[in-house]
C-alpha cells in the first residue's frame, strides 16, 4: 500500500497550536537548485525554508519551521522523508539529477531509517504490482506465480519483524503503520503506536495518528462481541420469498455471514470469489449467508442473478442501513464479513479474497 507521496505523511499543520522549532541543514547537491523542506497540506507541499545550491553544490537551510515532525526534504522535484526536532542539525548530500536514488543523510540516523524503510516497502509493493499484473496477463502460471510471490512476501515480513525490534521507540517506526491491519493486527498496531507517542509524542502527526488510535480502540471495544470464538449473534430476516429464516438455522455448517448491497460496487467486485470459493467448498460443509442492506427489491433480486449469487441463503429487511441484522452487527462499511464455525462460534472478521480462500483451505484442508 506504499505511495511516495504516503497519506500517513500528510501532515496538516495549525502554526498556532504549535512552537516554532530552528533547524538547520547542509550539505553538498550537485546539479541541484532549489532546495527547500518541505510538508503536505491538501495534497500540496507547503514550503517552509527554500534556498539555492552554488556553483559547487553546496547550500545551508537555516531557519524556523512549524513544529518538531516528520518533513519533505525537497530538490526540485524529488523529496525524501525526514524527521526534524529543535535543533536538529545535520547534512544531507547527493545528486540533483537523481536525488531520490544517490543521496546521503548524516548526523540523523531517524531520518536514515525512515527512508530505509520507505525505500524498502516501496520496493515491495512494486514487485506486490508487478506479480499482480503478470497474474493477469498468464492465468495458467497462477501457481508459480503465487510461489515466487510466497517468497517475497515472507521475507517481506521478516524484515518488517526485525525493524520493529531494532527500532524500538524511534519516529522510524511511523510507515510500519501502512503495513498493518489496525483491525487485524492491533496488538502490534498497538505497540507501534504507542512507541511513536513515546519517542515524539510533541509532533502533530503522531498526535493525530494517536487520535485515530484512541478511536480504533474504541471501535475496537465496542465490536468485542466479534472476537474470535464468541457466539455468533443470532438474528431473523425475511427471505426473498417472504418466509423468516435465522442465522442459527445453519448451525452444523461453516458459514460466511456476508453483508453485502446491490449498490455496493466492492461487494459487487467481491462476488466473484464468493461465488468460487462456494462452489469449491459447499460440498464439505461450506454455505454463506448473505444479507443485503438493499431498499430496492427488484435492484436486489437482479443483483442476485447477474452475480450468479447461487447460494439459497439470502435476507433483506430492504431498510438499508437500518437494516436490524446490520445494526445488530454494528456494521458501518460493507462489504463486511463474518466467518462462523460449525457451532455457531465466530472465527474471524472481514475476511475477503486471498485471505478467506486460506482461512477455508485451513478448514477443510484442501
């Protein structure tokens, strides 16, 4: 999910609310010109110092800026990360020409690490791409494609593993962020955030992203009734026909609960593998149950058969959001998943795609 231009970077700054810092960096940039530090406000950079390189390529930024937090150093062009304190004071150097791929940071060893990690993650997100596009165009290669990826993938994660353990407590840590499942994954999600609130708790970014945690944890309390191996709520809806049907009615079956809509183009997008992985495995046990937050009957019944939904297992109230399934579930976004066992307890949440086909392969061992 890596872009240069990172949305977690964005930063938003309110001078007002923030002491201005001095900083000062220098260093030598040939076939460079403007040279400036820079952030991202609306998804347009804010220059806060600018100067020009000499003859030699030698150039000094001194001055205030906003706030202690995470910047754009920028060279016509083309930018790096960088992590900026009072005081900060050290050099960055490289080429102007190609400044994103021959620069050098020294004296920060923060901003080192973040751009090793962005760098990194950038990289495999381009092969993450590339692996996908191939897939498209050779279908028949499906399985070595997969192994090759398989590979690149877990060492991937390794890295990312070790990252977080040689970077304790650092700024660093922030683009781990865009590599985790706040929902999936929020022990770790956790553990990243609360290190960055620990090591630079005074910047604005890390106070909003501490805002977006404190509402996740939040969320994630108030959805506790969806944990792994709790009781599946259960609940009614009327069936095309008119006739009630309950979710406990399938109990001695594996289950996706789907809430889903005719007007939901992911869900519509997502269709496809449900419908595939329902004809892989509905002879081992496998149904889904699909509730649509549809308020249009016949929009919802044509949805059904272009999607070739073939499952018998579909309920609407047609109330849309206030669908009494969906508000008993506290779904806010669709699609939204829930994966039940054969007793009726929940395995897991919002699994959709690569990661539903591996939870059922899991169960049914094939």
């Amino acid at each position: 999910m890596m872009k240069s231009n990172l949305t977690i970077f964005i930063i938003l700054f309110t001078t007002g609310f923030f002491s201005q810092i001095s900083v000062e960096i220098s260093g030598n940039i040939f076939n460079g010109d403007s040279i400036y530090i820079s952030s991202i406000a609306n998804n347009r950079y804010v220059n806060h110092l600018k100067t020009f390189a000499d003859s030699k390529g030698n150039y000094t930024l001194k001055g205030n800026i906003p706030a202690p937090d995470y910047y754009q150093f920028r060279v016509g062009n083309q930018s790096i990360h960088i992590i900026l304190r009072d005081k900060s004071k050290f050099q960055i150097h490289g080429d102007g020409k190609k400044f994103q791929q021959f620069h050098n940071i020294i004296q920060s060893d923060e901003s080192i690490k973040l751009n090793e990690f962005v760098n990194t993650m950038m990289l495999y997100n381009y092969k993450k791409d590339s692996a996908t596009a191939y897939l498209r165009k050779y279908p028949e290669q499906e399985k070595e494609i997969n192994q090759s990826f398989t590979t690149t993938y877990l060492d991937f994660k390794m890295y990312k593993d070790n990252f977080l353990k040689e970077n304790q407590n650092s700024p660093a840590l922030l683009p781990m962020l865009n590599e985790t499942d706040s929902e999936k994954e929020f022990a770790r999600y956790e553990e990243i955030v609360l290190q960055l609130k620990a090591s630079f708790g005074n910047s604005p970014t890390i106070q909003n992203v501490y805002a977006q945690y404190e509402q996740t944890k939040s969320r994630k309390e108030a959805m506790s009734f969806l944990e792994s191996g709790k009781t599946a709520p259960d609940f009614t809806q009327p069936k095309v026909d008119g006739t009630i049907m309950k979710l406990s009615d399938l109990k001695g079956k594996v289950v996706l609960l789907d809430f889903w809509a005719a007007w939901c183009g992911p869900c519509r997008k997502e269709n496809p593998n449900v419908v595939k992985l329902y004809e892989k495995y509905n002879k081992d046990g496998f149904t889904v149950m699909s509730v649509s937050l549809d308020k249009d009957k016949q929009a919802w019944l044509d949805a059904i058969k272009k999607d070739n939904l073939i499952w018998p297992n579909h309920v609407s109230d047609l109330k849309f959001w206030q669908n009494e399934a969906a508000k008993q579930y506290k779904v806010t976004g669709i699609p939204f998943t829930v994966l039940i066992d054969r007793e009726g307890k929940i395995i897991d949440t919002n699994l959709r795609g690569e990661d539903l086909h591996l939870a059922l392969k899991n169960i049914f061992g094939h």
